[in-house]
C-alpha cells in the first residue's frame, strides 16, 4: 500500500520555510538592480566651452565640470582633472605649471604627467570638437593620445 | 565570591553616564568642529582627512591603493577576528604578539599622519 | 546574608532588569575592572540616535543643499550647533571608548571561550563604528568631504567583479565636491545604525549568555 502523504503540522510549516527562503533568494537581483541604478541621475559625458579661447594660452577650466582646455602651436587638447592615483579633482597652479592633488600629494607637470607622489599615469586627455558657433565640445568619454589636438 | 545586588551597578553606571554627559556637552560648548569648505570655494590644495582615517591616508601614500587599501586593511581586521583561534592554535604568547603588532601598527600610522599633518600646517 | 539578597519589591516590574543579571561579583563593581568603557560606547551611540535624529529635521542630503543645510543648522537655527557639535563629539568619543574597550577585553583575556562568537560581535561593531563616523563626515558635503568620497568609491571599485555595485550601493554617486548623497544618507541615518543596534543588543545578551562578566 502506498504511503499516503500526510500534511502534518511540521512539513506544512517546512514548506512555508522553504517558500519564505526561496522567495527572498528570488529578490535577490532584482534588489540589486533597484540599488544600483543610476537612471535618476543622468550625467551627459558632453562638456561645452562656450568662452573664446586664445592661441598659446594657458589650461582654462569649462565651467562647472572638471575639463580644462588649452590652445598651443599645434592645436586645442582638452583635458579631465581627475587624479589617476584615487580620483580626487587635481587643481592647476598657474605660476608653478603644476597640476597638484589635494588628496596624496601628487604633482603632474603641465602636461599632464606625473612627477611626484603616488599617481602613475598621465591624466587623461578626451576629444574636442568645434560646433558651427565657435564654442567647443568636449565628449568625456572617448580618450585620445598626449599629442592629439584639434 | 563576594556579590553585590544589581543596584550597586546601577549606582555607579549612573555616575558614569553623568560624567560622560557633562564631559560631551563641555567639549560642544567649547570646541566648535570644523565644517570643511565650501563647494562653491575656490579647490583646497589640501584635503585633510578625518583624524579617525589618518592610518589609511598614510597607508595610501606609501602603498598602491589594492594594498594599502584592501588588503592591509582586511589582514588587520582578520587578525583582530581571528585573535581566539589564533590563540587556540599558536598560544597565548602568539595571540598576544599579534595582537600587539596589529594595534600598535594603527597607532603608529595614526601618530605618522598627525606629525604631517602638524607639519603641514 | 540573606536578608542583603531579598529581592526588593519592584524587582520583576523593570524590564531593563530581566536582560541582567540579580547579582554581580563585586569585583565586577571596581571602575578598574572595565571602566565602564562598553557601556560608555553604548550610552555615546544612544545619544548619537537621539542628536541624530533631531538633525535630521533640517538636514537635507545633496550635492548643493548639503553643505548649505549643515552651515544653518551649524549657525542660524536655535541650538542647532549645540546639536551638530554633540553629535560630533559624541562620535569622536564613540570611536575612542570603543577601541580602549576593545584593548580592555584583550588585557582581560574576556575573549576567549566561550566568548568567541561574542568577540567576533565586537569586530563587527568596531567595523560599524568606522562606517558610520565615515558616512557621517561624507554627509557635511563639504569639499574635503567630496574627496574623501571619491577616495572610497574608487578603493571599493578595486574590488573585483562587484566593486562597481558595491560602490553604487554603499556612496550612490558623489561628485568629486562633495559626498553628501541621498543613499548615503539612507545609511547612515537608518541602515547602519539599525543593523549596529541590533548587533549591539545581541552583544549585551551574549554577556549573560557566556556567564556575565568575570573578574581575571
């Protein structure tokens, strides 16, 4: 004769255990995805200079960001002040032509190279474009070489 | 062994707290903690950390961040946890050397930052 | 003696009394024994509940509005700075009584079986403790502040494969000008402090579990 299976107290409450485990182990990513997104805090990698730019100029920052453009011989470069060592905003001290982190220490020359302190790479050079009006157009997310310019 | 009711504790966690709450309120009175600058201020061209994270600023500055960062600290912290069992397998003496070792790296570095950050200033 | 041990009449009307024990060792009653430096973190962290959540009447987490709020209730609001500076020191004090509570614990060898889960407890508060003093100096949305969140966001971004959610989950997305954030508002104000009131609670409750707090 086949057992019969019986709902006693304890295997119901067994199963309502499972159920509860299991249905928590169900949330798990979508809590993830809830907590980690970003969807309400849109950041455009686009950063305008709209102020005319001289030739031969030293870095001059856009405002409100943290990319500063400069024109020499060969062109214009733009430039993100964020240190390579921890991310912390480096600031430019014209009279020095340094570039210093306030956080570790670190120093880059006017390039943008490190000399000093914990920082290894150079800070990152990003694309400049031209608009039809003269201002100019930084896209922050597409990285260039030392030497590109515009 | 001699024990005493409850009460007596009570009495003298009563002082205790009273202490605690004059010594706290003298400190707000008389010491104004600093705010920082401004985000609409001019950049700082130096940015000091909490006295409490002094040891991991320094950690930071000498080390590349995975280490200085990650891995020393998770050693620290591993080594505090695991003080017991360390004991249970290496004896006291080992439990007690660690031990030592790991609190007076942390004071160590946390003096360190308050000599540069003195310095600084 | 025995009259001294009678149980006073109001005995099992107080709750408080029910988590502690009827009798301690008199050696436990010496200040020199344990210098009351555990229940000092706990009366530092109730007062931190009680000064935090006034300040939270007029705190508003934010990138701008952060640092703006703390400088009114800091100036402007009637005993605001009275608040801000209690909390402050409280939690400055907070981390010192709790690390020589921790150097207490290992001069009385209190750590060892059967204590151990107990002392694992402790770990984990020290490491609450941390926190939430960091997420704290964050909320100021100072531009120190900002650094010091930029600081942590890319430490724990080293971590592999998760860094980058653990991050977005732990900070939100501080700008480099200042770490105030609504998420790490959230935890500092409810998060933290919740799981850290639990945990210390069931540090309380292992005491007594472990045979209460012996003299060497």
């Amino acid at each position: 004769m086949a057992r019969q299976l019986e709902w006693t107290r304890r295997s119901v409450l067994r199963l309502a255990w499972v159920g509860i485990v299991a249905a928590s182990a169900l949330t798990f990513k979508p809590l993830i995805q809830y907590l980690t997104s970003d969807e309400d805090q849109l950041r455009s990698p686009l950063v305008f200079y709209e102020k005319s730019l001289a030739e031969n100029s030293d870095w001059q920052k856009a405002s409100n960001s943290r990319v500063w453009v400069r024109q020499d011989t060969l062109g214009i470069m733009a430039m993100v002040a964020t240190c390579t060592h921890l991310g912390c905003e480096v600031n430019y001290h014209p009279e020095k032509k340094e570039w210093l982190c306030p956080c570790h220490g670190s120093i880059y020359d006017s390039e943008g190279r490190p000399i000093y302190g914990p920082a290894l790479k150079a800070l990152p050079r990003v694309a400049v474009n031209r608009q039809p009006n003269g201002s100019l157009i930084i896209n922050t997310s597409k990285q260039v070489g030392l030497d590109a310019r515009l | 062994m001699a024990r005493s009711p409850i009460q007596k504790l009570k009495e003298k966690e009563g002082i205790a707290t009273l202490l605690f709450l004059v010594v706290c309120t003298a400190l707000a009175i008389k010491f104004q903690p600093a705010v920082g600058t401004s985000n609409q201020a001019p950049a700082v061209t130096h940015a000091v950390a909490p006295w409490i994270f002094g040891p991991f600023q320094i950690l930071l500055l000498y080390l590349p961040p995975w280490i200085g960062a990650l891995i020393v600290p998770i050693l620290i912290v591993a080594g505090l946890a695991g003080l017991p069992w360390i004991e249970n397998y290496l004896g006291i003496k080992w439990g007690r050397g660690i031990f030592t070792f790991l609190f007076s790296l942390v004071v160590f570095l946390l003096l360190w930052f308050m000599v540069i950050e003195a310095w600084w200033n | 003696m025995k009259e001294q041990e009678q149980e006073p009449e109001h005995y099992h009307k107080n709750f408080v009394n029910h988590i502690r024990p009827r009798y301690v060792p008199d050696e436990v009653l010496s200040v020199l024994y344990t210098f009351c430096l555990g229940g000092l973190s706990f009366l530092a962290f109730i007062v931190l509940g009680a000064t935090g959540i006034l300040l939270m009447f007029h705190y508003l987490p934010g990138d701008s509005s952060g640092f703006s709020s703390v400088i009114t209730i800091a100036s402007v609001i009637p005993y605001g700075g009275m608040i801000r500076n209690i909390h402050y020191w409280a939690a400055q004090i907070m981390v010192v009584t709790v690390n020589l509570h921790m150097l207490r614990v290992v001069w009385t060898h209190s750590y060892k079986s059967p204590r151990q889960l107990n002392w694992l407890v402790g770990v984990g508060l020290l490491i609450f403790v941390l926190v939430l003093d960091f997420t704290g100096y964050l909320l100021i949305g100072s531009q120190e502040s900002g650094a010091a969140a930029t600081v942590a966001l890319h430490i724990v971004e080293l971590i592999p494969s998760m860094g980058m959610g653990l991050g977005k989950i732990g900070l939100g997305n501080p700008s480099s000008l200042s770490g105030s954030t609504l998420v790490v508002y959230v935890w500092h104000c409810v998060g933290l402090p919740m799981i850290a009131l639990i945990l210390q609670l069931y540090h309380f409750w292992r005491i007594r579990q472990d045979g209460g707090v012996r003299p060497l």
